[in-house]
C-alpha cells in the first residue's frame, strides 16, 4: 500500500484544471437535456473552455506522450511509418492540431487514451474502442456474432450481426459491409473493422448521433457500404468491383 501511495505521488496533478475538465463534461451532459438551438450554444461555449484548459503544459504532460500509442491515441502520421510518397517517416501532428481533435473527443463523450479516438486529417474520429465505450455508457448490452469474409480482388464482404438490449427494449440487425483490405491484413483485422463499423451503426440507429466511422488501419476516402445503405455516386473501385 505505501509503494502505492509512493508511485502515485510521481504523477503531478493540476487540480484546478481537472476540477474544470470534469465540470464540463457534467454540465455536456446536462446540456443533453436542453433544446437544440441551447445546445448548439453550449457546445461552443464548452469547446472554447476546453481549449483553454488544454494549454501547452497539459498537452505536454498528459496527452502527447501517448500519441501513436495503443494506451493513448493513433494518428495517420505516425513517425514509427513511411510516408510511401516520400519515402521518409511522417511528421507527427503537433499540438495544435491535436489540441483540437481532444476538444472534440472530449465534447463527444471520449477520452484521448485507450485508443477510443483516431486522428486521421487532421480529424478526430470515433474507434471502435470509443463506440465500445458510449454504448456502455449509454446502458447499452450488445453482442455481435461475424460471418466469414468473403474475399474479392482488394477487399472482402462480411455479414455482421449485432443483438442489443436498451432501456429494457430488445433489437438485432444483420448489415454486410464492404471491407478494403490492406496488404498483410487477416481475417482478425477485417472482423474488427467490421465491428467498428457495426457498433458505429448501433450507436447511431439508438441515438441519431454520427460521430463518424473511421479509423488510422482505413483510407479516408473509402465509401462505408451496406446491404441497406449503397452510395452508387461516390462508389470506390472496390465497390464497383463487388457490384455492391
């Protein structure tokens, strides 16, 4: 217990700016309670505090260090890469940019660490990790069952099925989604795109929230495509190439 006590004290806190942190996020979920255009007010509002409690000190302490890291957060500029078109590793993204992705995290319900957020773009985006942890902080019991992927030329079809329980109201769905497959990609990854973009779907069809649906392992450009959902003006070469 006194090793304990001893290794948590190297961990300096800025209590003050916790204390806000947490204030925002409750009064965020207050503001659920609000009427839209009251929302939309209280959204910004917060926005601006939380950049301003994201100051350089902060960002240096608690949230750069874990960028490109499983424990923190992944980007799609992560220096341990090469940058095919030059050839050289990529350039971090720098605070400023990912003081802005945090913000956003933080105003969705997120955190910037245990990989519950992406950035791709210079963009925050939701992972699988971060609808995992809305949905059960919404209440929401889930369990998904995958198909086999069926393998075409760049990519692969996979059936999904998703049951949920949510405020005592039961619910399954069946969604096949178009996968791009990488090089050196196995089924284990095309199953945990496929339940990112599942449980991104459930999130969405429970609370009409969209949060996006990407994540570093994913061209920001490919088109999300289901049995029920099919875009044929924005299709990829993929999709065109399943017919989807």
């Amino acid at each position: 217990m006194a090793k304990e006590k001893e290794n948590a004290g190297l961990v300096k806190f800025d209590e003050s700016k916790l204390a806000k942190l947490n204030q925002v996020t409750t009064e965020l979920e207050v503001a659920k309670t609000y009427d839209v255009m009251k929302q939309s007010c209280s959204k910004v509002a917060h926005r601006k505090i939380l950049l301003e409690i994201l100051d350089d000190n902060f960002m240096d302490v608690f949230v750069m260090p874990g960028m490109n890291t499983d424990s923190g957060f992944r980007t799609d500029k992560d220096p341990a890469q090469t940058n095919s078109k030059t050839g050289k590793p990529y350039e971090p993204y720098p605070a400023e940019v990912v003081r802005e992705c945090v913000a956003d995290a933080i105003l969705y319900g997120l955190t910037w660490t245990n990989n519950q957020m992406n950035i791709i773009s210079g963009r925050m985006y939701p992972t699988k990790n971060g609808y995992t942890y809305k949905l059960e902080n919404e209440g929401v019991k889930s369990s998904i069952i995958a198909g086999i992927p069926r393998m075409k030329d760049g990519g692969a079809l996979i059936d999904m099925t998703i049951e949920w329980l949510y405020k005592g109201q039961k619910g399954s769905k069946t969604l096949t989604f178009a996968i791009r497959v990488n090089a050196g990609m196995g089924v284990d990854a095309i199953v945990g795109k496929a339940k990112r973009k599942i449980k991104a779907w459930l999130w969405e069809n429970l609370t009409g929230q969209d949060l996006g649906d990407v994540d570093v392992t994913e061209d920001i450009q490919t088109i999300d495509v289901t049995a029920e959902t099919v875009k044929p003006s924005a299709q990829t070469a993929f999709e065109e190439t399943l017919n989807v």
